[in-house]
C-alpha cells in the first residue's frame, strides 16, 4: 500500500522513464514467447518424427517375426 502511495505521488517524469524500461522489459518478454513457442513447434516436429521412426521399425520386426499385431 505504501508504494502505491509513493508511485502516485512520485513525479512524472519518473513514471516516463519507468514505462520506458517497462517497455523494453515488454519487448524482450514477447521475444523470449516468440523463441519458446518456435523451439516448441521444432520439438514438437521432433517427436513426431521419432514416433513415425519407431512406428516403421516396429513394423519391420513384425514383419521378419511374422507377428500379427493390432495397433
């Protein structure tokens, strides 16, 4: 409660030069969102492509193994 007391009536030109810095710390935040959110779609990609891998090996066992399995 005090520093809500303190910010209003603290001057103007600190609140400009505190929404600068609120800006840039904004602006890096949404690059960082940016960067996770595409390592999380090449992840993703990722684990497809391992499942599909996976999928195709255990198929060629089954086939030398002549197991009949459903899945």
């Amino acid at each position: 409660m005090i520093k809500l007391i303190k910010w209003f009536f603290n001057s103007s030109e600190e609140l400009i030069i505190d929404n600068i810095d609120l800006y840039s710390k904004i602006d890096k935040l949404e690059n960082r969102i940016v960067k996770l959110e595409e390592e999380n779609v090449e992840l993703t990609n990722e684990l497809y492509r391992l499942e599909n891998s996976l999928d195709a090996r255990i198929d060629i066992l089954a086939e030398q193994f002549r197991i009949n399995y459903n899945v």
